[in-house]
C-alpha cells in the first residue's frame, strides 16, 4: 500500500466527518452568533430611544424637549426604513429560492 493509496483511505473517512461538523455545528453557531449581534444592536437602538422618550416627557424646557423629539422622530425614521428595506430583501430573497427549486 503507498502513501496515496492511505491518504485517499484517509481523506474518504475523515471529509465526510468534517463536512457533517461544518453543517451541525460550525454553521449554525455562525447564524447564531450573527442574529445574537444583530439582535443586540437592534435593541440597543430601541433602548436608545426609549431613553429619549424619557427625556422628552421629563424634559420642561420646550426647545430642549423639541430637539429631542427631532431626535427622536429621526430615530424612529430610521428604524422603519431600515425594516422596510430588510423586509423587502427578505420577500425578495424568499421568491427568488421559490422559483429556483
């Protein structure tokens, strides 16, 4: 038996262990950890204007309070058009793997 004989032995019982560890285990916690950082931004946006809320309503001085609600109108703007435009990435995504199956 040579040397390329025991490789590809080898190779034909490893590759297929790696390519199992790769779809159980090492891309799913690449998709987890990509959801758990996007997820934790969003929720530090909407903490963001939580807080702002906050201000606005305990705030007495009006044009600090309009500034803040400026603030916060852009904050809430920004929010829907960046999940408009996820959302439809997502119906546009979905329809093109429907037509390719």
């Amino acid at each position: 038996m040579n040397y390329k004989e025991i490789l590809a032995g080898l190779l034909a019982w490893v590759l297929p262990l790696i390519k199992e560890l790769i779809e159980n285990k090492i891309i799913p916690a690449i998709i987890k950890r990509s959801y758990e950082a996007f997820d934790k931004k969003a929720n530090d946006v909407i903490e963001n204007l939580s807080d702002l809320l906050e201000k606005i309503k305990s705030t007495d001085d009006p044009d600090k309070k309009n500034r803040h609600l400026q603030g916060f109108k852009l904050g809430v703007a920004i929010i829907e058009a960046v999940g408009n435009k996820l959302t439809q990435a997502a119906r546009l995504l979905n329809k093109e793997v429907v037509q390719n199956d």
